[in-house]
C-alpha cells in the first residue's frame, strides 16, 4: 500500500541484483556503498526503498565458481542488512526464495518500481521479473545482457544502461531521475563528497557550491610537497630536485583545477577527469587560472549530466559527455580566454607585491599585516593568501608573503611549543611532553 505524505504518494521502490562481472570493478566490490548512494538519491525524490535483495560476491561475476564467497544484502529495520558469508550457490538459494516474496508485494500492488542492476531474470529473479511484466511497473537497470533479457520478457524498462564509466553516485541518479521523471515527481540529486552519508540536494544556483577556502585548503598538500622539494633543492647534492619543483610548480593549476570541478559538481570520479582536463588545458593561466577552468568545468559536467538523465540517456554516454565534454569545453574556455587574463592579473599580483617591497620593505609588511589579519579572524585565511604566496613562487620559487606566513604563524607556534617544553607550568606537564615526544 502507498502512504501519503504532505498529501502525494509515496512511490515505493525494490532494489535487486548482485555485484555483478563489470560492475564489480567499478562498485559493485561495495556493495553497503552501492545502496546508500540509492538509498539518499531516493530519499530526495521522496522514494521509500521498500525491498532489497543484492547478492555481493567476492569476486567479478564474469570468472567466478560456485564455491566463492558471498553474502546477500536485504533490507532491515536499521536499513542495510548483511547476512551471513557462505558460498555462492548457497546465497544464490536464498536470494532465489526471498525473490519469490518479492514477486508477491509486486502483485500485491506494494512496489511501484524497481531498480535492476546485474540481475538474473532467468533464474535468481525470475519470478520478480515475471511480476513486473505482468504488473506493467517501470524498472530501471544496468547490466547490458540482464536488462535487455528482461526486455525480452516484457518488463517495461524505462532506463537501462552498460555500466562502463559509471560511478555509484552517478548510476543513482540516472535511476532516480528515470523514476522521478516517470512518475512526474520534484528531485534534485544530492551530490557532493558526503552524499553516501547523507548529503544535501543541489538547490537554486549550482554556483552556490563554489567554495574558495574548500578548494585550496584541499589543495595544500600539493603547495606543501611543492615547498619541501623547494626546500631539499637546496640542500648540496640535491639539487636535481630543482627540476621536481619545477614539474610541482606546473602541475598545481591542474591540482586545483581536479578539486575545484570536483567539489563544484559533486561527481567524484567524472567531476576528477573534467577538472584535469580543463586544468591541463589553461594551466598556462597559472593558479587563477586552474582554479577559474576547474569551477568551469564542474558547472559543465553538473549540468551536462544532469541533462543526459533528464533525457534518459546511458548512464555511461552520460558520464563519458559530462567528464569529457565538460572538461573540454571548460579548458578550451580556459586556454583561450582565461589563461591570458589570469596571467595578467597573476602577473600584475607579482608586479604590485615587488613595487611595495622596492617603496619600503617595512610599509610593505605593515600592509600585509593589515589585510592577513582580518583574513585570519574571517577564517578565508588560506582562501586568500595561499593563491598569492603561489603567484609569487610560481615566476621565483620565494614569496614575501609566504615569509610573512612563516614568520607570523609557523614561528610564533614552534616559539610556544619550544616554551611549553622549556618552562612547563610544572613537573606533570613536563612529564606529558616527554611522553608524547617518545610516542611520535
């Protein structure tokens, strides 16, 4: 029976198939991340996940014995249940018997749809396959031979797909927004890095979710592999690592531009090769550059995607035009116009900063002190100054404000800390530090 809520139907799903032989390699091998990623995606749509029954093996389907491990993945009053591990020919047993009471909710009437992925319509789920032909509910699926098998049958497939270049997120949107489209109901996908856990739907402008401070402070890893190998260059002996900074120095546009299209569209792996592309394009823009052509190309793989779904096209089409496409069209953009600007505005920064410090070094830091400080109290600190310490190490491999960073907050903190360990408030304390100092 539907519920109501807010006064429309409540449209029930099942969900049901196995980790399958392509599928495997590309999340199937997790399948407790799999379901969630549905699981949220429909609870967006304002779905309820009524039935699950996954078979997850321990190895591609494609080359696999009976005698493999597997565990059958079902539906529980705290949500995902995993039952026990056993043999494959025994957990496909179960899952063959819990399809037959699947098959009666669907005749009964208490399932709206379901979602296919890699399922066996001529033997494990063949009585739920014979159900949705019969009750004429829409499926959606992936799995090329398994969803135009269940074609054969009669089942009223309104999204099938291959699962090559699919991602678990993007394999739940193409679902759901199948079914929301059939049913005519509101969705908007959840995305972003903690989607699997419970994220957020994308509302209003998709340029809401840029977020400067997001994208360096995920980007510091690079700046800081970049200082160290600055750093040992100088060292006698190492100064062959002149080169590695150098190919640092060059790769950090393309970094940023990853994050950036990354965390803007909220696609993960698509989100990853259309910011790669786009930063490996403009990366002659520098910083700004990467960063601009990044943002650029998670707007266009956002709604490149999301287009692709509303259209019902493949899942795997989708993906491929949302992270290829994408990342072209924003690195051409990037190469072309953004580039040249960014490393004007790049360069003028470097320009302004040296003119300051050529006028008076002390008038200079008092300047910078001025603007860093309310940078630090409004938390953009990083957001602000790391681009600029990388405009200046970009054309000389030093930074004026860098200095200042290192100065005004790595000094001051390793003062402290050496103050702490020197003169502690008393014996106890002291003793606290020896004992944190052996453990590290």
């Amino acid at each position: 029976m539907k519920q109501m809520q807010d006064g429309q139907d409540i449209r029930k799903i099942a969900i049901i198939g196995s980790s399958g032989g392509n599928l495997y390699a590309q999340g199937g091998n997790n399948p407790a991340a799999l379901l969630k990623e549905i699981f949220v995606q429909a609870d967006s749509a304002g779905m309820e996940i009524a039935f699950v029954e996954f078979i997850g093996a321990s190895a591609s389907m494609d080359n696999i014995f009976p005698d493999a491990k597997a565990r059958l993945y079902t539906l529980g009053g705290g949500g995902i249940e995993s039952g026990p591990e056993a043999a494959l020919k025994e957990i496909n047993e179960q899952a063959k018997a819990l399809d037959e009471t699947l098959a009666k909710k669907i005749k009964n009437g208490e399932i709206d749809g379901v979602v296919m992925m890699s399922c066996d319509p001529g033997n494990i789920n063949s009585a739920s396959v014979k159900a949705m032909a019969e009750q004429k509910i829409p499926a959606v699926g992936t799995g090329g031979a398994s969803m135009a098998n269940s074609q054969k049958m009669g089942v009223k497939v309104i999204s099938a797909s291959g699962t090559t270049g699919t991602t678990n997120r993007t394999r739940a949107v193409a679902f759901i927004s199948a079914l929301a489209g059939e049913w005519k109901l509101k969705y908007m996908p959840v995305i972003g890095s903690s989607a699997a856990a419970g994220g957020e739907a994308v509302s209003g402008s998709i340029w809401k979710r840029v977020n400067f401070r997001g994208i360096m402070m995920a980007a510091l890893p690079g700046f800081i592999a970049m200082a160290l190998a600055l750093a040992l260059s100088k060292i006698p002996g190492l100064e062959i690592l002149g080169d590695v900074f150098n190919a640092l120095v060059g790769a950090l546009p393309v970094i940023i531009a990853a994050i950036a299209a990354k965390q803007v569209s909220g696609l993960d792996e698509v989100g990853i090769v259309a910011g790669l592309a786009a930063g490996i394009l403009s990366k002659d823009g520098g910083i700004i550059g990467g960063l601009i052509a990044g943002i650029l190309a998670g707007v266009f793989a956002y709604y490149i995607i999301t287009f692709c779904f509303k259209h019902r096209v493949p899942g795997t089409t989708a993906n491929i035009a949302a992270g290829g496409l994408g990342g072209l069209i924003a690195g051409l953009i990037g190469m072309f116009l953004i580039a040249p600007l960014a490393l004007i505005a790049g360069d003028g920064i470097k320009s302004l900063i040296e003119a300051a410090l050529n006028v008076s070094p002390l008038l200079a830091g008092a300047i910078a002190g001025l603007l860093i400080w309310p940078a630090i109290i409004g938390g953009v600190y990083h957001a602000a100054i790391l681009p600029i310490v990388l405009l200046e190490m970009e054309a000389t491999g030093f930074s004026f404000l860098g200095a200042i960073d290192m100065c005004g907050l790595v000094m001051v903190s390793a003062g402290i800390t050496l103050a702490n360990i020197i003169f502690p408030k008393d014996k106890g304390d002291r003793q606290d530090v020896t004992i944190n100092k052996a453990a590290l």
